[in-house]
C-alpha cells in the first residue's frame, strides 16, 4: 500500500526538450503539452482512488445467539435472532424470543449497555439514558403491544439485579401479555468519580396463548446479563452487598418457607359453568323404583306374612285381586293353594275344593 501511494505521488515526468527543441518552444505545442499533462494527472488520480466502503448509517447488525448481552432463564422462550444497534453512547441488542400468542408482534428482550463505546464502531444516533417517566412508558407500552390494555402492578418487585416494574394485560384473542422494565445503575455513595460507571436498561415485551400471569413474570426474575464494558470505571451494579449477619449463627433459625401466595394484577380468567344435571321424577314425586329379574324356576309359596317379589312392586303396578285375597291398606300378599297330592287323600282334596266352589 506504501508503495502505491508512493507511486501516487510521484511527479510526472518532464516532456523531453527533444521534442520541442533547444531553445525553441512554440506557444500552440506547448499548450497541447499542458493539456496531456493534465489529462495523465487525472488518469493517475483516478488509478488511485480505491472503492468507497458501504456505510450503514443505523449501525443495526444481525449478531450470533452466543453473543447475546442476556439469556432467558432455562425453560425460557428460546433466542430465534438478534438485532444489534450501536449508537455514540450505547450499544443495544433486541433478542428475539420464541413466540406461540396470537397476539401481532414479536416476543423481545431488549437489552442496553451505557459505557465507552469503541467511537470507531459507534453509530450516529444516541440514547436516552436515565429513568423514564410514566408517560414515556406508556407509550412504549403502546408502540410494543397497540389495542391491548395494560395494568400497571402497584406491587413492589424486585430480582437479583434490583427493583423493576411491569403490566399485565389480556389481548382480544385470549393471549396473557406482560411488558417489564429495568434500570441498573450503581447510585448513591457507591457510585465515585472514577468508578462504578455505566448502566443497563433492559425491556422486556411477552404474550403467551397457554401461559399464566406467573409464569411470564418468572422470566423478569429468571433472566441472566452476560455481557460488559472491559473497562475497570464501569461496574453498573455497584459493591456486592454482604450477606445476613443472622447467616450461621446460634439462635436464628431458618424454616423452609418460600413464596405462599402470588397476587396477580389482571382478574382471573371465568371458568366455564359446570353443566346442569336434571333429574326427571314420576308423576307421584317418587325416584323410580328398579325393577327385580323374574324368578327363574318352580314356582315356591310364600311363608306367612312374608314378602315376595310382587310386594316390592308399589300399588298402583299390583294387579287387581282376586279370588281369596284381602284387601287391607298395605301391600297385598297372593299366596296360591297347595296341590293336591296324589295319595290316598286325594278323594278328600277334590271334596273340599268342591266344598269351597
């Protein structure tokens, strides 16, 4: 390259006195000298020249799922791209997350470093850094999840990185939504002049069809940053806070007792009504009787006073009585004769049979 350049600027040569003659120089010759002069200047400018590069004013790039600044929790919605922006104060990544909702939009976990930036690497646009204001986050609500309307939690959360908010909505096709949002910065006496710089703003936009309120909240409590600024200024999360004093000592006793109740802000989804079951009575308001199987056999006689199989039966399905049968109020009883047998008082069975006719 050194070389090229070199020759780039290498005088031109001298048009040889031969051609015009010692000591003799016409004015139309050398005026023609001059124009070739210019026209090899112009040839030789433009040999050096090389091609322009192709600039992307937006900084945006698709960059490789190993280089994500965060990772969902395992379990989580599986990273399907990433879109990386870099920008004069800031470098940005919008990690595309699986999606099963009905809902229009992409599930994204939008993930913002503030720190030294590489200015030969930086974009031209620049980002707000800072806590934004509730307006402001309504309407990036409204931008990531339009015609859906979303409650802000009044509840008090908080993950491994610090304190964060969020809303819940339901979408018109049933889909649960959630949109979190972060700020970590290192505040207060933990943050000096020369160090515990920086900070990181995540945003988190995600429906589900099947999913519960819970469930989506878990990936704000779940989500990992594994990227930073190689730089000993920056530290956006402060000193390590130092554990319980009551950790390991006599007398505080630690129970296995975790999170007991979860309180939604959105109303629970109706359950469908259990369907009625009608019960059809008979027209005397008696549950119907199960009918017996018919004896099988030699027909045997009753005891008296005891109960056969048409006593079981109610009243108005009894025949009608006939013969010796009494009628009384309660149930009635048919006892058949005896047969006759065939002895030698048979001529006597025949007689009484007589007798009663």
């Amino acid at each position: 390259m050194d070389s090229l350049n070199t020759a780039c600027v290498r005088p031109l040569p001298r048009l040889p006195a031969l051609l015009v003659g010692e000591g003799e120089r016409p004015r139309g010759f050398a005026r023609s000298a001059l124009k070739a002069a210019a026209m090899m200047s112009v040839a030789v400018l433009a040999g050096c020249a090389g091609p322009a590069p192709i600039v992307n004013p937006s900084g945006t790039s698709l960059a490789s799922a190993e280089t994500a600044f965060a990772f969902p929790p395992p379990g989580g919605p599986a990273i399907t791209a990433i879109l990386e922006r870099r920008f004069t104060n800031a470098t940005q990544q919008d990690i595309l997350l699986s999606t099963s909702a009905h809902t229009p939009g992409q599930n994204t976990l939008r993930v913002q470093l503030f720190g030294p930036v590489d200015t030969s690497l930086a974009g031209q646009g620049r980002l707000r850094d800072g806590y934004l204001p509730i307006g402001d986050l309504g309407s990036e609500m409204r931008q990531m999840l339009p015609g859906i309307r979303m409650q802000r939690s009044p509840y008090y959360v908080q993950n491994k990185y610090g304190p964060f908010g969020y809303a819940v909505g339901r979408a018109a096709s049933g889909d649960t939504c959630l949109y979190g949002w972060q700020r970590i910065s290192s505040t207060g006496v933990t943050q000096t002049w020369i160090g515990n710089k920086g900070s990181v703003q995540v945003r988190l936009r995600l429906c589900d069809q099947g999913a519960s309120e819970q469930k989506l909240l878990d990936i704000m409590y779940g989500y990992t940053i594994t990227s930073y600024f190689k730089s000993r200024n920056w530290n956006p999360y402060g000193e390590p806070v130092a554990p319980d004093e009551s950790l390991g000592k006599p007398g505080h006793p630690i129970y296995p007792v975790g999170v007991t109740r979860f309180e939604t802000v959105t109303a629970p989804a109706s359950a469908k009504p259990a369907p009625r079951i009608v019960r059809r009575r008979d027209a005397a308001g008696q549950q119907p009787v199960q009918s017996l199987a018919q004896p099988v056999g030699p027909l045997v006689p009753a005891p008296p006073g005891g109960r056969t199989a048409q006593t079981l039966q109610p009243a108005a399905s009894q025949p009608a009585a006939t013969g010796n049968a009494v009628v009384g109020s309660g149930p009635i009883t048919i006892v058949p004769s005896p047969p006759c047998a065939q002895t030698s008082a048979a001529a006597g069975c025949g007689k009484q049979e007589d007798t009663a006719r």
